[in-house]
C-alpha cells in the first residue's frame, strides 16, 4: 500500500472514532497513526523555539473530567477536531503522558463556570507525545474596550518541564492584529490553519514544544489577575476601567502620580475570579479634581502589584457622552439612565437597541461593561444588541 493510499484511508477515519480511540490515552493502549499529525520543523541552528505562554485568564477551573471529547454531543456550534504531538525542545523527542488542560468559551462566547465543566477537559499524551480532542468554534467576546480573537485555553504539565499556560488562536481571525497577546510575535506559532472537513467540521494541527532546558519558568503575564487598556484615554471627565481577577483575591485598584503616589484608592475588597470594570471621574481622595496631564492606574493583588496603565488627563470639561447629545445640549444619556434607574443592574436589551441609535457609540460601552459589572454576561445577547443601528456607528474592535 503506498504512502498516498493509506493516509487517504486514515483522513476517512469517521472523526468522532479517531477521538474516541484518542480518549483510550489515559490508559496508555493506544497509539494514534502517525500520519495524523505533523512534525514542527527545526530551527536551523537545531532543536525547537518553546511554544510561547500567554495570559492565564479569569475563568480557568482546576479538576476539568479526563475526556477527550470536550463538546459533548448537541453542543452549538461548527466541530473542531485538533490534534498535535508535545515535543521537548530539540524538536525530536515526544513527552508522553503530559497532562493538558482545555478550556474555552461556547459558540455564543460565554464561558460555563458551573460544575458541569461544559467545555473544559483533561487528558494526557500518549507514548508518541500525541493528543487529539474534539470540541467547537469557541465565540469572540467583548474583553474591555475591544473584541479577542477566538481561542483556546492550554495548561500543560509534565514533571521536569516548566509548566506551560498558553492559547491556540486561529489563521485568518480579524481580531488578532489589535489583540495585545494574539498580536505578539511570538504568538505567531499559536495561529494555526483550520481544514474544511465539510458538514460543519474543522481539523487542525497544533504542535506544542515544552522547555527542556530548564525546570521552573515563571509566566511572563502572571497568574493573578491584568488591568486592560483605560477607556477613554484621553479622557476628560470619566473613563473606564477594565480588569480581570484570576483567582478568589483581595483587590487593589489605584490612582497615582507618575511618581506613583496614590491619589485615591478606587477598589480595596475581595473579588472572586472574573472580569470587572470600575470608572474615574478625575477626582483625587480629598473630593477635588486632578489637573490636567498623566497619571497610573494601579492593579494590586493580594497586595502585590500585578500591571499598571497610564491615563492622560485632558484639559476642558466636556461630559463622556457621545457626539450627538453634546450637539442637542442634552444631559448624557449615561446620567439620564442613571436617574431613572436608580440603583437598578439588569439593562433590558430594548433599552440598549434604543441607546446604541440615540446616543451613539460611546454610551453603548460603558451599558455594556455596566452589564458586565453586574454579572450578566451573556455576551451572545451583548452582540445581539447591536441590530438596528443606523449605518456607520459601530464599536471600538468590532
């Protein structure tokens, strides 16, 4: 049988057996054909670059189930079938038995934090250092002022090798240029190709190559939590604060000088993980508001500084509202919501319709990442919210 036939014959593999043969890696009986995967080439000097880290994220949930299959049957969304071979990094010798950890958002871009560890999993490589899962497309979210690409969670652990927290993002996503991690360089090996397989299924290769050279190497994002870009920036009067909490922790969030003293504390308790915004007025901890100029905001964890971003303070004193209410001369539709509704967190989604016509774009994020604040966060329903608009007024990374 030539080469040809038989890895034709291997691609006609019905895809749900291949993984479910792929679930038998736990137990060490199986060993997936070899023309299934493929091999990263060497670097010319010889041996592998590591597969580079990436943000941890707010939703990571430890004691995913052992499986392969991460989307269970009847899960929404187009099928992805990956596959790939964990290598040490002289690109030639296969790590079996590694532990790998997935995690990701469904088709319409929430992630399920429940007990039921819907679309989470856990499984191992094999002796060949192969793997091979079957979930969905994940969704893209609104994260702070911009949309992140699709991708994948990875949490890679063998004895003996720094552990490993990274992402797989996909060829062709037009998010990933304005994304601070999918845009790094390094990043370029984590952006794969997907193959049409037809009936709404996808197949792709990710390779991953762990330090083999040493034993501890710490993640160059932290583990603990990340402040995004402030929202405006300039601002005058408001901006938005966007940050992410990785673990149950008490929370620092800080207006400094650029001398780093603290001009007014505007977060000190305990958050639980997940995503959160917070806004600045421009007033410092005596009631007076700060000239114009830069100025830090501070993200503390546990006490410890996690990231820092600067903040210019424009000059005037124009109101964050959106250019059609300054041209009316009516109050923002930011306070006309806040008076009527007073103290009230769930926004009807009409509303938002209503808004996103009337007031424009920049009052529809800050109703958004108001709904966020609050623990709605149905994005899929977010997204949905932009229909109706007048052409032309669209959001920031959309």
């Amino acid at each position: 049988m030539t080469n040809k036939s038989l890895n034709e014959r291997i691609r006609a593999l019905d895809r749900r057996q291949f993984i479910k043969a792929g679930s038998l890696f736990t137990f060490g009986s199986f060993v997936l054909p070899g023309q299934l995967f493929a091999r990263p080439e060497a670097a010319p000097a010889g041996g592998c670059d590591p597969t580079s880290d990436d943000i941890l994220g707010p939703y990571y949930l430890p004691g995913s189930p052992v499986t392969t299959l991460v989307a269970q049957p009847g899960e929404p969304g187009d099928r992805l079938f990956l596959s790939g071979t964990v290598l040490s990094s002289d690109c030639t010798t296969p790590v079996e038995n590694t532990m790998i950890e997935v995690w990701q958002a469904n088709d319409a871009a929430v992630y399920d934090t429940s007990p039921a560890f819907n679309l989470r999993a856990t499984f191992y490589s094999d002796a060949n250092g192969q793997y091979a899962f079957e979930t969905i497309m994940p969704g893209a979210y609104l994260n702070g002022n911009q949309y992140r690409p699709k991708h994948i969670h990875f949490r890679v652990n063998k004895p003996g090798f720094p552990e490993l927290i990274t992402q797989l993002y996909f060829d062709g996503d037009p998010y990933i240029p304005a994304d601070p991690w999918a845009s790094l360089p390094d990043a370029a090996l984590r952006i794969i190709p997907l193959n049409p397989l037809g009936g709404g299924q996808q197949e792709g290769v990710f390779d991953i190559v762990l330090d083999g050279h040493v034993g501890i190497k710490p993640n160059r994002f932290g583990t603990d939590g990340d402040l995004l870009p402030v929202h405006p920036n300039p601002m005058r009067e408001l901006c938005n604060i966007h940050f992410n909490v990785f673990h149950r922790a008490r929370v620092g969030l800080h207006i400094a000088d650029m001398n780093g003293r603290v001009l007014v504390t505007l977060l000190d308790e305990e958050k639980v993980q997940g995503r959160y915004t917070t806004q600045w007025n421009g007033v410092d901890s005596s009631g007076g508001q700060v000239t114009s100029g830069m100025y830090l905001c501070l993200l503390h964890i546990d006490g410890k500084p996690v990231k820092a971003q600067r903040i210019v303070r424009g000059r005037g004193n124009t109101a964050f509202r959106s250019p059609s209410t300054r041209t009316r001369g009516k109050r923002s539709c930011a306070g006309s919501w806040r008076a009527s509704h007073p103290g009230k967190l769930e926004v009807p989604l009409q509303w938002i319709r209503r808004v996103s016509l009337e007031c424009g774009v920049h009052f529809v994020h800050v109703v958004l990442h108001h709904i966020d604040v609050a623990g709605h966060r149905d994005e899929h329903a977010l997204r949905q919210s932009r229909i109706g608009r007048r052409p032309g007024i669209g959001l920031a990374g959309q």
